[in-house]
C-alpha cells in the first residue's frame, strides 16, 4: 500500500531575516519572498497614497496622527486598523470626497505590502525621491521599502493604529470623528487629511481631477 506523499511545507524564516524579525519580533504574518510580503487584513490593513501627499499628511496631523509608516517605490503607506480598508469608500463619500478622482487607495484583507527592511539593519543603493526628501527624512529611497516611522518590537500595534469606532459631532466637532479618546489617532481625520493632499497634488500637477457628480472643491 501507497503511504501518502505529505505535502512540501514554507521553509522557516531564518533566524536573522527580515521574516524572522516580523514573526517573532512584532507577531505579523509574512509571505516568503523576495521580497518579504507583509499580509494585510489581519493585524493592519494599510492606506496608499503618493509619497508628496504623504508627506504633507505627516506635517499636518504629526507622528500621534498615524501609526507606522513606510515608503516604497513614491508610495506612502500608512498603517491602519483592520477593517479600515473597507471603510474607505464610505469615509470618502461621508466627507463628500465621493466621485474626486483621487490616488488614494487601501490594502485590506487577503492583500499584502512589501516589508520594508526592519530599522537599523543596512540597505542597498537606490535612488533617491523626487524634491530629495520624504518626510522630512533626505534621499529616501523611490524603489526599496523603508520604514519612515518603524512599528516597536514589544508593543502591540493595535492601539496606535488609526481606526473607526463613531461618530462624533461632525468636522471640527468637539469629539471628533471616530475618535477614541486618549490620544488613539483617528481615521475619519487621517482619511480626511489624506483626500486632500492627494486633490492638493494632483491639482499641482495639473492632472486631470474629474468628478462623477460634484465640482472640484478643497475639503
């Protein structure tokens, strides 16, 4: 009698890798590379942004505004609650941003980021960004992932990750939207944020920013 062929398993990460790191440093699932992919949806799901716009987020809400955030070929990738993906949509019509054509997208469940060298660890040449610097942060690199601001080893990323929980008073309301008190960054504000350095860049640019049923306006 046949004994059954088991089936080939993923070969550990090894010990001093990237996968290793993001395993057994932080708790995050990897899918084998190269490069190392981050899976999304389950601890984090993420919201993607040119990296011009990105950076006049970071100067506009500050590091408390955001949880970790990383750069990948001029993309900005900010880290937010699960589920936020799938809030986007909703968020951008609520915030009448609805129908703008913006590029500003969202990673969530079953999707995956590439994973930015953990910090301090070398990385290859690369070019640097378009303007030199991303923010704030010279020669930031337009092909290789890195961490602008890195998660920390030991910490659990949830509680600083932007998310939904209510609504509140409306924009410039005393409780602000999705506001979960205690300093915890808020969604609504950073999705707000991002629409409209997005609209701000592509106006710059002087990309064509058509609607589907609303004029062009500043949010």
């Amino acid at each position: 009698m046949a004994l059954p062929v088991p089936l080939p398993r993923a070969p550990l990460p090894s010990e001093g890798g990237s996968a290793f790191w993001y395993e057994h440093e932080l708790g995050w699932a990897t899918a084998a590379g190269p490069p190392v992919a981050l899976l999304t949806g389950l601890r984090f799901d993420v919201l993607e942004l040119p990296a011009d716009a990105g950076a006049a987020v970071l100067r506009r809400i500050g590091a408390a505004g955001t949880g970790p955030v990383a750069l990948t070929a001029g993309r900005m990738r900010l880290l937010v609650a699960a589920g936020g993906a799938d809030e986007l949509p909703g968020l951008l019509d609520w915030l009448e941003w609805g129908g703008v054509a913006l590029d500003l997208t969202a990673v969530g469940a079953g999707g995956r980021m590439t994973a930015p060298e953990p910090p301090g660890r070398p990385r290859g040449p690369t070019g640097a960004a378009p303007g030199g610097t991303v923010g704030g942060r010279p020669g930031a690199e337009q092909g290789a992932a890195v961490w602008l601001r890195p998660p920390e080893p030991g910490r659990e990323v949830e509680p600083t990750l932007p998310a939904l929980t209510h609504f509140g008073h409306g924009p410039g309301g005393s409780a602000g939207l999705g506001d979960r008190g205690g300093g915890v960054p808020d969604l609504v504000r950073l999705v707000d944020t991002a629409a409209t350095e997005c609209h701000r860049v592509r106006l710059l640019r002087g990309e064509s920013t058509g609607t589907k049923s609303q004029p062009l306006a500043f949010s």
